[in-house]
C-alpha cells in the first residue's frame, strides 16, 4: 500500500476486514483496500457494535498528524493507526466536530532526579514522585465519550501518548517508563522537536494532592488545547 516510507501518499490508505466468523458467514476472511479523498476525513458508510466489518486506515509519510494546540505552543502527534486503529478512529471524529471544548491538561509533573533528559531512568533512584508526565482529558463538552477497548501497542518511552484505563484520561510520557510495561494503550508519540513544550508545562506552577495514595501535582491553572489537523516536514 505504501511502497516506501519515504514515498509520501499510499496507494491504499484503509482497509476493512471481515473477522467475526458468527456474523461473516460466507464473507469471512475478506479484506478490502481502499483510496481516500481525504485519509483524515474518510468515507464511512456505517459505524457501531451491529457492523461486522473493522476498519482501519494507513498514513504516509507527513500524514496522521494532529496538533494539540496551547498557549505554550502546538504539540504534533503523530497518530499509530497499525497498533491503535480504534483510538485513531476518535481522534478523526475530533476533527470532525471541529471543537474540542473542555479538553485541557490539569496534571504535570516534570523528571526531577529520576529520569535523565533522554527520558532514561537514573540508577537506584525511585520510580516516582515525580513521574515525568501531562495528563489531560479529551472529552469534549456535553459529547459522551464511549470507552476504548484495550490496543496492542509499544511501551510507554519519552513521547508517548496514551490512555488512561480507556478515557477518555490521557498521559503524555516524559520518560521511558519501563516499569509500566503494557498498562496503558499507547496510540501516538509527539515529535521530538515539540517536546520542549511539554517540559515547559511540567515546570508551570501546581499544587500538590494525593490521588488514590499517589502523590501528584495538579496544575493551578488547567492548560486548555485544541485539536487540530496538522503536518509537519519532521514527521519521519
């Protein structure tokens, strides 16, 4: 579908496949590609539990990116639809509506002592507090979020973007945090150059509390966002 990843656009850029042998019956084990007008605005003929097929889409090179835009700059997500398709998914219905009222990061912690600026972790230190992260929320206003099952995606490294349980909560790592293993459903990593971004609002001001015996600092002021189609040249 993509010859190379160096080619830009795909021939083929979604797929939908046949899975479920109750439902398929005969139909089981079909998988068609298709071409897009718009990969980030595709054509959906039917959506919901009662639809047999799953569906998913591919991205070349300088697509499948988002911009959490904030007052301290946009933050570019690269979006994972291979491991993450049903998050992926969310975020295009996002774009859709084009308002993001209500989402905001409201926690922010920074690497203290425990990790280095290569996101690594520092020997015989403690795995937090701090715990080199953002956390947010991407529910938007008076729009009721439907939880996202469980993906198969990578480990939470520097830049990573994950849910929460099945959100709409989510975490943007600062560190390569090893020892969470495969507890959250990565589904996307911002891009090296706008991680300066995010350790400027680890170091806003915030408030200490305790969050299920979990030491946390919550920001004083919410950093609110927007989320916006975006590209980006630094995307490979």
């Amino acid at each position: 579908m993509c010859p190379h990843p160096e080619g830009g656009a795909c021939r083929c850029d979604s797929w939908v496949f046949c899975g479920d042998e109750r439902r398929c019956k005969d139909r089981l084990g079909e998988c068609w590609l298709k071409k897009q007008k718009d990969v980030m605005a595709p054509a959906v003929i039917a959506r919901g539990e009662d639809v047999m097929w799953t569906s998913g889409l591919v991205f070349g090179k300088g697509e499948g990116i988002v911009g959490l835009e904030t007052n301290l700059g946009t933050l570019h997500i690269q979006l994972l639809p291979g491991c993450a398709p049903r998050s992926v998914d969310y975020f295009v219905e996002l774009l859709g509506l084009r308002n993001c009222a209500g989402c905001r990061f409201y926690r922010a912690e920074g690497r203290g002592n425990v990790w280095d600026t290569k996101g690594d972790h520092e020997k015989m230190a403690a795995f937090g507090p701090p715990y080199a992260l953002l956390q947010g929320t991407l529910e938007v206003d008076g729009v009721p979020f439907k939880d996202i099952a469980r993906e198969a995606c990578p480990s939470v490294k520097r830049g990573s973007i994950a849910w929460v349980g099945s959100g709409p909560e989510f975490l943007i790592s600062l560190a390569n945090h090893e020892e969470w293993k495969d507890a959250y459903t990565v589904f996307g990593h911002v891009l090296p150059e706008d991680m300066a971004i995010a350790e400027e609002m680890a170091l806003l001001p915030a408030s200490t509390d305790v969050w299920s015996n979990v030491t946390v600092k919550v920001l004083r002021d919410p950093v609110y966002f927007k989320v916006k189609r975006s590209s980006h040249a630094s995307s490979a």
